[in-house]
C-alpha cells in the first residue's frame, strides 16, 4: 500500500504512480477521502475526549446534578458513537481507493511501455537456429508429454519425464547451493494463503484475475513462493542490525495465465503449473537498492553458469506490475524464435508490501521494512533454454557442466 503523508505532500511520489499509469482522478479521490479521514479521525477524538470528561463529571457531581450530568454524557456516547462510525467508513473508503494505486516507479526507471525498456548488458552468443524448438524436441527425446496432460488435465499442462526429471532437481540443487552461500535460509513454503495475504502481499485486487481460487476454503494457489516467503515476518519486528534476512523459496506455482490466449501454446514454456526456487529479502530500507543489485548479479551467475546467452533489460515504468518500485529482467536467447525470452525478474517493492503486512524494524530507529524478490531459478523455462541451446547435431542436450555433478550425466541421448 502507497504512502499516503508522502503522496498527499511529494509532487515526485505523485509523479512516480503516474508514471506506472495511475489515473490522477483516482489520486486526487484518494487524498480528498483521507481528507475526510482525518477529518472524522480529529471530530471522533474530540468527541471522546469530552465523552470521557463527561463520564468523570457524574462521579463528582452533586446528587441534584448527577441526573443531568447522566444526560450529558449519554448524549454525547450517542454522537461519538455516530462519529467513529463516520471515522470507519472514511478509513474503509480511503483503503479500498488506496489500494488502487500502484508503487511509485523509481527515478531510475524508463517511461512507456513493455516496448520501453532500457537494456543494461548483454551476455555470451547468440546460438543459431536449432534443429529442432524445444516443443518438437521434448516429444521426440520422450522428455516432455504434452499429450497426455492436456487429455488428462488440459491445455498448458505436461509430463517432465526420465532425465528432464533429473535436470530439474539438478537446477533446484545447484540453486539452493549458491543461495546458501549468500545466507539464503532454504524455505519449502506453504503454496495455498488467505485473501488477505494476497492482498497484503501487493498482488490483490491487481492480479486476482490470474490466481487461481479454491471455493468455499478462502485459499489461493501462489503463482509464486514470494506470497507466501513475504508473510513469514507478517506484522513483526526485526531487530535491524540484522538486516538483510533472505529466504530461498521452493515450491509449485500455478498461474491462470488469462490473457494469453493464442501465445506460447507449445511446450513448457507458459504452462499452468510449474516449479520455481524464489528468493525474497527483508531489508534495511537504507540498503534496498544495493540489495537488488545484489538480487540481480544472483539472477546473472546462475545463468551464466548454465552457459546461456542472456540480456538484462530495466522494465519501463508501464509494465511493472503494482508492487515494484523497479525492476530488472532478465532475458536468454530462444534459437527458435530468434529473440530473448524472460527466464527471471527481481523487484524492489520497497515499504509498499510491508504497510499492509505491518513488518517493521527496529534498533537504531524504527520504521517499515523494504521488501524484495527474484527469481532464482525458473524451472521450466529454464529447460526450455538449456534444450535449444545445448541442442547438438544430432539431436542430444549437452548438460552445462555446472550440473552434472548433480544429473550423474553429461548429456540427453538424441532420439532413436
């Protein structure tokens, strides 16, 4: 949730959220109902404080008195009674038009759109057009069955068969090893949470469209640990010299993936369940953006390591989702499609998950924690890069050496 001090007196903070493409109508709604607000909150205070003399006044009035003076403070419990419901409204009111603003986008970030964004670097060759995309290939190696998932649960869902099973755990391992070294504490989270996690989260009432909901339990399915790693510190304090505390997430994500109807059809690229390593800071707020940095080169050697060619782009302003203040893509070349293709993304949400979820810090001051996420390690997706980029003539995949102490093989036999 948006600062409301800094958006009612920061022309900057304004300009940030209107940059993400916050209408200034919804904004100017906001700050006049937390006008109201604290209009209701000030008459509802005074209101007390002379219900509260009221009271005391009949403990010491005289016995021909103490009949009005009944009247009196009755009177007023009825009118502050009255007035905080007034003040409950005007905060419900200010809450749900409050949570309709985006986080601010930072100063570093582009403007425009998904078409806008500013390339950071570049890394390895550009591998030429395979034999074979990663769709055909997965069915004819007998790694990848989509036929039978869709007959038996629909489109966008597979099979991972026989050494693809081994590369994923692979990847899982090898992630979880370098993450550790960076104190990373390893996380199997939950992967169903209230709505009210979703929302303190950032990623309701933006993105319920894409989350699946089980009826009549109020649970969600994740479409990332990140919910449900951000709510292990859910109204808490953490001591502040111990900052940063990083988790490493694994779990099953599930993803809707409404709107994308008609785009990425084959193979496992954009399916409806898939397993992710996450990782998720709670950091000193003077520190966050080092952390993302830090996030970010993450992100970089666990690709690099893979051999896979890649891009850092800094997303524009327009394609942030809600809750990032700013944020980094990284992008493999796909040979088949001639074109770099998302793998992994870290954000910067700042405070704005942390004034919903209460988290806070204390020591040397106090104050509201940021709160940061990436992906470590994509799964699918990264299977998608490693079999048309370790595509060899024959139709095999070259294993990147980095896992092959945890597969026990150095390639995938080409088909028969």
């Amino acid at each position: 949730m948006i600062d409301l001090r800094r958006l009612r007196e920061n022309a900057d903070y304004r300009d940030g959220a209107t940059k993400k493409g916050a209408d200034p109508g919804l904004i100017t709604a906001v700050l006049e109902a937390d006008e109201r607000r604290r209009s209701a909150m000030h008459d509802a205070e005074e209101a007390r404080a002379a219900q509260n003399a009221a009271s005391k006044a009949i403990g010491r009035a005289e016995p021909n008195e103490r009949e009005s003076k009944i009247a009196e403070a009755t009177r007023l419990k009825t009118e502050l009674d009255k007035l905080e419901a007034a003040e409950n409204t005007a905060s419900t009111e200010v809450e749900e038009l409050a949570l309709q603003i985006p986080n601010p986008a930072h100063s570093s970030v582009p403007p425009g759109d998904e078409n806008n964004f500013v390339t950071e670097r570049e890394v390895g060759e550009r591998t030429p057009a395979p034999t074979h995309d990663h769709a055909e290939l997965g069915e004819l190696l007998g790694i990848v069955d989509s036929e039978r998932a869709v007959r038996n649960s629909g489109s966008r869902f597979a099979y991972l068969m026989g050494p693809a099973v081994r590369v994923e755990f692979a990847l899982v391992q090898f992630a979880f090893d370098l993450l550790e070294k960076q104190s990373f504490v390893p996380v199997v989270p939950p992967v169903l949470v209230r709505e009210e996690m979703m929302v303190d989260a950032g990623f309701f009432p933006t993105d319920r469209h894409q989350v699946y909901e089980i009826a009549g339990d109020d649970l969600f399915l994740i479409g990332t640990s990140e919910v449900a790693l951000a709510g292990l510190h859910r109204g808490e304090h953490l001591e502040r010299d111990s900052l940063p505390i990083r988790y490493a997430g694994f779990s099953s994500c599930f993803r809707r993936e409404a709107g994308t109807y008609g785009k990425d059809t084959r193979g496992i690229f954009r399916v409806h369940q898939f397993d992710k390593v996450e990782m998720f800071s709670f950091c000193d707020p003077e520190r966050s953006w080092d952390e993302l940095e830090t996030l970010r080169s993450i992100q970089e050697e666990i690709v690099a390591s893979l051999d896979l060619p890649y891009r850092v782009i800094n997303v524009a302003a327009g394609d942030l989702g809600a809750a990032a203040a700013k944020k980094y893509d990284l992008e493999v070349w796909l040979p088949s499609e001639g074109a770099y293709r998302e793998v992994t993304s870290c954000s910067n949400y700042t405070d704005y998950s942390a004034r919903r979820m209460g988290s806070r810090y204390r020591g040397d001051g106090t104050g509201l924690l940021h709160t940061l996420n990436g992906t470590a390690c994509a799964i699918s997706r990264t299977l998608v890069f490693l079999m048309e980029n370790g595509q060899q003539v024959d139709g095999s995949v070259s294993i990147p050496e980095a896992l092959r102490p945890y597969t026990g093989f150095d390639s995938i036999p080409g088909p028969s």
